[in-house]
C-alpha cells in the first residue's frame, strides 16, 4: 500500500514541468534627456531600480512571461538617463495548481530572465556614455513573499 501511494506521488511528480522554451529581448529603451549637460556634472549617482513582470497564455502549458526591468539614475536634481529592458521568455509550465503556476512566474522565471535583464542594461547604459552599471542580485523569492504579504494586508484591511 505505501509502495503504491509512494508510486502515485513520483508520478504526479513527474507530470509536474517547468521547461524554458526561448528568452528574448522583447523591447529596449534608453534616454538621456539632459545630455550632453550631463557629462560635465560631478558623477554622485542616485539609482532607482523597478522590477515588474506579467505573464500570458500562449497555449496550453504554454506561457510568456515578461520582466520589466527600469533604472532610473540622476544627478543631483537632473535624470542622467533612463533604461529599460523587457525581458522575455516562453515556458512550458505543465500539472502546476493556479497557486504554483503564479509562484513558477514570479519567482523561477523571474531568476532566469534577471540575467539577461540585467547583461543588456548593463550594455546599453556603457554605450550610452555611462560608468558600467553593475545589478546586485534580486531575491525573487523574498520579493514574491513580499508581495503576497502586502496582497494579503490589503485584503484583511479592504474586509475591515
């Protein structure tokens, strides 16, 4: 009997997938407003980094997911630029319950896509005239819990 439900387990188990399919660079924007003024200013950098991201069914177990990755970085009261970068990816994601599928999107892909996110703002922003910008790594796992927490603050204080 154990044998059998330890059976049912790994099978259900091996139903479970989450496969990257093909990461791309979905949309690329970069300005520098005050340039070139800009260059001549004291380099005391202020950064502003937005991560966001959605998701969209593309058929079935099929699903992009899209990081919306945004740095804005000033100098004194004036934007030296601003970057973003849509970062993409299509995933196979198979047997996953809504909870884990929304888990699978915001964190597992999330971590992939972050690299790529980040190497290409790490490249417009040198070729834009810019010191290198150097990310620091994201916990999207704490970053997910975050968001849950907060979803559920505002659901208990809508309630009350």
């Amino acid at each position: 009997m154990a044998d059998n439900d330890q059976a049912a387990a790994q099978n259900e188990g091996a139903k479970k997938a989450i496969q990257p399919q093909k990461i791309y660079l979905k949309d690329v924007s970069f300005e520098t407003p005050n340039s070139p003024g800009i260059f001549t200013l004291d380099w005391k950098p202020n950064v502003d980094i937005e991560i966001d991201s959605k998701s969209a069914v593309l058929a079935e177990d099929l699903h992009e997911v899209v990081m919306t990755l945004t740095v804005t970085v000033k100098v004194e009261d004036r934007t030296a630029f601003l970057a973003e970068v849509h970062q993409a990816g299509i995933f196979v994601m198979r047997g996953l319950d809504t909870e884990e599928l929304h888990r699978a999107q915001h964190v597992f892909c999330m971590r992939m896509l972050y690299p790529y996110a980040s190497a290409a703002l790490t490249d417009i922003v040198t070729k834009g005239g810019f010191p290198q910008l150097l990310l620091a790594p994201v916990n999207f796992e704490g970053l997910y819990a975050q968001r849950q927490q907060a979803a559920a603050t505002q659901a208990d204080d809508s309630e009350a």
